[in-house]
C-alpha cells in the first residue's frame, strides 16, 4: 500500500505542470499592478489555441484583483509604425498599466498508453529448475499527446521594459485546453509570488 502511494505521488509530480525558470526586473522592485488594467494577449501556432490562452490567462489575472482586456477583442490600431510592438501601442489605447503576454511551444508528439494492458503467462518446473514466460499487450493502443511550454512577460507599456518573465512546462496528462489552463495558472502564481501582481 505505501508502495503504491509512493509511486503515484511520484508519478503525478514527474507530470505536473511547473514553472522552469523565471527572472524578475530589480528595477520594478515595488511595484504592483493589482486593481490595474493589464493587457492579456497570447501568441500560439494557431488561432484556437490562442484565444484559449488568452481566455485561460485573463481568468487567472482576474482572480488575483488585476482587470484584464483581451488583445483579440480589440480592433487593430490603425497608423501603428512598421516594426513596432503592436502590444504597447493596444496597451497605452486601453490604459493598461502592464501587458501580460504569453507565447505558447508544443513540444515533440509522444505516445501515450491509452489504459489497460493484459497479460498471460505461464510458468513450470521441476526439481531446483523454474521457467516461465509471458506476453502482454495494451487494450486499444496508445494516442499521440502533446506537451506544450509557454514563456510568458510582464511588460511596462510606458517604455516596453519587461518586468518579469518565466518559462513554464506542462504533461501530456491532459488535452490542450487543460495543459493550457495549468499553464496560465502556474505561471500567473508564480508571478504574484514575485509581489508584482
């Protein structure tokens, strides 16, 4: 029993979704953006993904007292010069005090056991001689899952600083829409650790 528990503890830590890596800017030391308006936006390889990012993210940011607006929702700035941050310019329109910006990676397919295995074997001997041999195979195969990653940036619209960033990683333990929820979730606590949020 404290076998099984052991490893299932284990298992579930090895496929958890944590932040990898983050940095926090000295100059920002202080500074807060809770009950301020903040700019969500997400970067993904398609538009599915990114509006459930942003979706995800802006639930997260509200739930810690800041006040986001989408970057989707918002019609593209006309005039905005050629090779400018797109997000600063959609920032200082809404009169968001920070940008959080997520860009989502997907990592490399991997083949996920789909459940069960059975097992038959069999075993004989005699004397001081034992044998035996055995054959297992999954029930339904396995399904090809994704991990995806996200680095993520706490931006000042003023000057485009970046005042904090991260790089999280989630499993293959839940579909897209989970392991992006996980994502926003983690990296968003990880960020009201650091006082900024």
């Amino acid at each position: 029993m404290v076998v099984a528990l052991t490893a299932a503890v284990l298992l579930s830590a090895c496929a958890s979704t944590r932040m990898d890596a983050q940095w926090t800017n000295p100059d920002y030391q202080g500074r807060n953006v809770r009950g301020a308006s903040v700019l969500v936006a997400c970067e993904a390889q398609d538009l599915t993904l990114q509006r459930i990012c942003e979706d995800q993210l802006a639930a997260a940011v509200s739930a810690r007292g800041a006040k986001p607006t989408l970057n989707s929702q918002l019609s593209p700035a006309t005039g905005t010069p050629t090779g400018a941050d797109p997000y600063l310019a959609a920032a200082k329109r809404v009169g968001a005090r920070a940008i959080v910006r997520m860009t989502l990676s997907s990592g490399q397919l991997v083949a996920v056991d789909s459940g069960p295995s059975v097992g038959i074997g069999g075993g004989g001997g005699s004397g001081r001689s034992f044998g035996g041999i055995g054959i297992s195979f999954p029930i339904g195969g396995s399904r090809a899952s994704q991990a995806y990653g996200a680095e993520t940036a706490l931006i000042d619209p003023a000057n485009g600083a970046t005042m904090w960033s991260g790089r999280a990683s989630s499993s293959t333990a839940q579909n897209a829409t989970g392991q992006i929820a996980e994502l926003a979730q983690t990296t968003v606590e990880a960020l009201q650790g650091t006082g900024l949020l």
